[in-house]
C-alpha cells in the first residue's frame, strides 16, 4: 500500500471507531451512574449476541487504527523502514487484535451457542 492509502486507511478507521466509542462511554456513563456492579455488568454482556458483535467490530477498527498510527511513529521515531515497519506494524496489530477478540469473548461468549 501507498503512504496515501495508509494515511487514508487510518483516517477511515478512525471515522468507524468514533460511534462505538461514543456508545461505549454512554453505557459506561450509565452503568456507573446507575450503580452496576461488575457481576451486573457481565450478567448483562454475557450471552448477547449483539454485544459480541459491536466489540468485536470495535476491536477489528482499534487495532487496525493503532497499527496503523504506530507504523509512523515507527517510521519517524525509531527509523524503521521496509520490511521490518511492515512486519513490525503486522505484529502489533495482530497482537492488538488477539488481546481485544480475547476481551470481547470474556466478556460476551458465557451462554453463547
């Protein structure tokens, strides 16, 4: 990919991520205002089916923007360039998307079938 379609790529990701970022805090604001515990929290995600997928459609946008957004700190911080920012940006964002499916799936899959 073109410098233009990463710098492109990242900006888009960052257009998907901001409704789940505002929702994601509304229903943060909520249940802290509303006083819910951890286990209500849970009881409430676990199981759904649409919780799953918002997350996980969540994850997918974050881990694709950080990625993206750490190869040029690479690139302009550290000096990487070539093969080893690609591999190194590849990495991290698998690693990133590994470490969020495993939250989402904590957090959702109990009473899935």
């Amino acid at each position: 990919m073109t410098p233009f379609h990463l710098y492109m790529a990242q900006r888009l990701s960052a257009l998907v991520m901001a409704p789940f970022v505002l929702v994601h805090l509304g229903v943060m604001i909520y249940a802290i205002q509303g006083g819910l515990t951890a286990a209500e929290i849970l009881g409430r995600t676990q199981g759904s089916v649409f919780w799953f997928l918002f997350y996980g459609m969540f994850v997918v946008a974050v881990a694709l923007h950080a990625a993206l957004g750490l190869r040029v700190v690479l690139s302009e911080w550290a000096g990487l360039r070539g093969r080893t920012l690609t591999v190194t940006a590849w990495i991290i964002g698998l690693g990133l998307l590994g470490l969020g499916a495993n939250a989402v799936w904590a957090v959702t899959a109990g009473g899935m079938s």
